[in-house]
C-alpha cells in the first residue's frame, strides 16, 4: 500500500513539472513571435519613410533646374544700343531666367572678336560683308578664309536702316544735301565724320564717295575726312560739333537728336540690311535662337521702327 502511494506520489510531481515547462516553452515563443513582428513593422515604417522623403526631393530638384538662369551673350552692331537695351528689359517678362549680356561694337570688330574665339551665341551685324565673312556657305571671294561660324538654319535679315547725312546744329556749313556734301568736300571747305573702312557704315559711305566720283585717299590725305571706329563715334563728332558734318544712320541720328538733311538711295550706296544668326559655337543655341525669335516679333518691330528702322520686305 505504502508502494503504491509512493508512486502516485512521483507520477503526479512528475506531470506538474512537465506542464510548467511547456507553459514556459509556449510562453517564450509568443514572445519571440511578437518581437520579430515588431521589427518587421519597424523596418516597413524606416522604409516607407525614406521613400516618402526621395519622393518629396524629386519636385524640388526639377523646380531648382527650372529657375536655373542662362546667360545668353549677344554681339551687335552699335547703332542698336539703345533698341536693343530697351527689348532686353522687355525680354525679362518673357523668359525671365534667360540674363542677356551685350557687346556692342563696329560689326567688323564683332567679327574678328568672335573669329579669335571670343564667347557668343547670337550675331547682329550692321552689314552683310561682316556676317558672309563668317559663313562657310557664303561667297568664297568674301569669306577669304573659309570661316565657318554660322548656324545658317537661323540665319535671317531682320531689320533695314538709311544712311544719312547730319550736320551740326548750327549748320555753319549750311549743306542741305549730298550734293553739297561732295562739292564741299572737293573744295576742301568741310570736315566730314565717317567709319572706318571695316564698319559698315564707313563701308556705306565709301560708296556714296564713289558715286559722286570722289577719291577718298586723296580727301583723307587733304584733311577733310575724320574717322570713327564706330558709328558712334562719328555721330558723336557731329554732336560735339567738331566736324561740319558726318554720314550715319538715320537710328544713331534719332538717339544722338541730331539734324538729318538728306537720305542716300539705293543707287548710291545700296541698302542696309542687318542680318543675325545663332552661332555653331554658342553654349546656349536653343535660348538664342528664341531671343532671335522674339526679336522678329510685332512687339519688338515697334521698338526698332521709333527710330528709325524697318523691316526687311
């Protein structure tokens, strides 16, 4: 009996310590279960967030790009300064992260500036010479040197100008005419204010000596000839009153206020066209050709035409 008892005894400890361990067994691995999923959770959330962060960065790089500025730098022709600047405040309205940055000179400083490699995405001459000169496809008699610089798809003649004759405000010559002008200068009694040989204006008034059989040398070497390198500069010799008269543009006439007493014609001196064109080394092609573009349009037509110019018809 007591045998018995005994081993109901150990029978019955033995299954209380069994079912301890597997409570505790069943216990710790509800914990391990739980644990993991939390990490799991945990580490969706970190990667959630990390692509809601690249998400947000994505618009903020493309806005960044966008409001990037791009300088477009412009070669022309003295005689549009004051046209020119005028549009450019216009132009911020229209394409405001485009900053343009002028030089302006003697189209046939331009010319060689750029041929030396100065930097320039957009060519406004004065004068066709100037431009063909720079032209693979142009006339190989001017383009002596096989220049190739010109984008001739964005080619374009935009605006047309008159050569003039001015006098000074007192007029003491008292010239009302190119006529007057070419007896004038064959009696030596005037100075006359022109460009140089390799500015277009100069270049126009080398014609109009031609056509009134006059030999410039020999006018040169009398002293009735002042020269500019620039048609700013001989306007400003009429201005100041240090020559009796000069052949500009009827535009620098305009800006300078100056009195214009006769036009030339067709006949003697040809016309005036100023062509533009992009250049095949601009670093900014696409933004050049559309300040081109917009030049052409109505808005800027009025601008250039309040002094002076015109359309090319």
């Amino acid at each position: 009996m007591q045998k018995k008892l005994l081993a109901s005894l150990l029978a019955c400890a033995l299954g209380i310590s069994l079912a301890a361990c597997g409570s505790s067994s069943t216990s710790s691995s509800t914990e391990d279960t739980e644990a993991a999923a939390a990490a799991d959770e945990t580490e969706a959330a970190d990667t959630a967030s990390e692509e809601e962060t690249t998400e947000a960065e994505e618009p903020a790089e493309e806005t960044a790009d966008t409001a990037e500025n791009v300088e477009v730098v412009v070669f022309a022709a003295a005689s549009m300064t004051e046209t020119l600047t005028e549009i450019s405040e216009m132009y911020k309205e229209v394409a405001p992260n485009v900053t343009l940055t002028f030089n302006f000179d003697s189209s046939g400083t331009l010319k060689t500036q750029i041929q030396e490699g100065a930097a320039c995405d957009l060519f406004i001459s004065a004068g066709q010479t100037q431009m063909n000169q720079l032209d693979i496809n142009a006339d190989p008699e001017v383009n002596t040197e096989g220049l190739d610089f010109v984008d001739e798809d964005s080619r374009v003649d935009i605006l047309e100008n008159r050569v003039t004759l001015c006098v000074t405000p007192d007029n003491e010559a008292g010239l009302e005419s190119f006529d007057d002008m070419a007896a004038a200068l064959q009696d030596g009694s005037i100075l006359m204010a022109m460009g140089n040989s390799d500015v277009p204006v100069g270049q126009y008034t080398q014609r109009i000596l031609e056509y009134y059989g006059l030999n410039e040398e020999e006018l040169a070497a009398s002293g009735v000839i002042s020269y500019g390198s620039n048609v700013k500069e001989a306007a400003t010799q009429i201005a100041e009153g240090s020559v009796d008269c000069g052949v500009i543009y009827c535009t620098d006439a305009y800006s300078e206020g100056l009195n214009i007493v006769d036009y030339a014609t067709a006949d003697m001196c040809g016309q005036v066209i100023y062509p533009a064109a992009v250049l095949k080394t601009a670093a900014h092609p696409e933004e050049a050709q559309a300040f081109l573009d917009y030049l052409q349009t109505d808005e800027c037509m009025a601008v250039f035409e309040e002094v002076g110019f015109s359309g090319v018809e």
